[in-house]
C-alpha cells in the first residue's frame, strides 16, 4: 500500500474492518522495522559499491534520477521480500478472531441469542398450555350443556307421562262424577216438583 502511494491514516482505514487494531499496529511494526532494515542495508551497500568500485565504474554510475528510480525499485523488492508469509494456522487464527469480534459485536447490539431464543420458546410454550386449557373449558362446558339439554328432554318426557296419567286420572274421576251430578240434578228437580205439589 506504501508502494501505491497510500499514507499511514489510509493504510489504516483500508485494513481497519478486516483486522484487529493490534494486528493492524503489529503491521505498521513490522513493516516501519523493516524499512529501516532496508534503508540501513542499501546505505552500506552504496557505501562499500563506492568504496571497491573502479573509477571508470563510477563514472558510468547511473545518474541521480536513475539512482532515485532504482532505489524505490530495489526498496519494494525488498519490502516485498521481506513481507510476512502467513501460514494456515495463523491466517486461520486471524479469520477467527475477526468472526468473534464481530459475533460480539451482534451479541452487543440484539443481546444473547440464546437468551432470546429460550425466551420464544417460553412465551410460546405458555401459548400452546393457554390453548390447551382453553380447549379444556371448552369440551367440559359442551359437556355440560349436552347433560342439561339430556335433563331437560328427561324432564319434558317425564312431564308428558305425569300429563297423561293425570289425564287418564281425570277420565276416570270425571265420568262418575258426571254421573253423580245428573244423578243429583234429578233428585233436586224430584224434591222440587214434590215441594211444589
């Protein structure tokens, strides 16, 4: 990223969402010792090219914009060089420690899953207990209003009997007492016309 002419706050904020802080500055370590290193190494290369060189080698030397060009050349080779290899274990090691962080940071923001789940399952378990005493109540009372419906037909068949024994009853009381009551009529209407004579 150096190489492409990005500054250290854009490097930064290029690898800020993929990597910890502490990976991120454990890079900019890595790679400030390293520059350091390379600086250092091609400083005393010069200085011993120079040194050992054949005059007519220095004279045929590149000039200084080449030398500028060479050295940013030589400096990225190096640099990439000496860049950090990772290997699967440690690339594994960086994937999930990023995939906790940001699991963290969803269990932050909608609080424990589990927790939440154990809450559904409560609320709906209490839901299916409430529908099943609802269904309860309401096969007991079906059952009820059957048995009254049953006590009130037994009621209006018992009744009708008692209606027609009390009808058979008054049959028979009414036909002798009718008799009676002619019978009367006449032994009245007999003293009557005994009186008058």
């Amino acid at each position: 990223m150096r190489s492409n002419n990005l500054n250290d706050d854009e490097i930064m904020k290029a690898l800020k969402p993929n990597f910890s802080n502490q990976e991120v500055d454990d890079a900019f370590n890595q790679a400030s010792q390293s520059d350091d290193n390379i600086l250092d190494q091609l400083d005393n290369s010069q200085d011993n090219n120079k040194e050992s060189a054949p005059e007519d080698l220095l004279e045929e030397a590149p000039s200084p914009d080449n030398q500028e060009h060479d050295f940013s050349y030589s400096k990225s080779q190096n640099y990439n060089a000496s860049a950090p290899e990772f290997s699967s274990s440690q690339i594994q090691e960086i994937v999930e420690s990023i995939v906790e962080e940001k699991w963290e940071d969803l269990i932050s923001k909608f609080g424990d899953i589990n927790l939440w789940k154990e809450s559904v399952n409560n609320d709906l378990e209490a839901v299916k207990q409430e529908i099943l005493r609802t269904q309860e109540r309401f096969n007991n009372l079906q059952n009820i209003l059957i048995g009254r419906v049953g006590e009130y037909n037994r009621s209006v068949t018992e009744l009708n009997a008692e209606m027609k024994a009390l009808e058979q009853v008054m049959q028979k009381i009414i036909e002798p007492l009718s008799s009676n009551v002619k019978e009367l009529g006449r032994i009245t209407s007999d003293l009557k016309k005994k009186k008058s004579i």
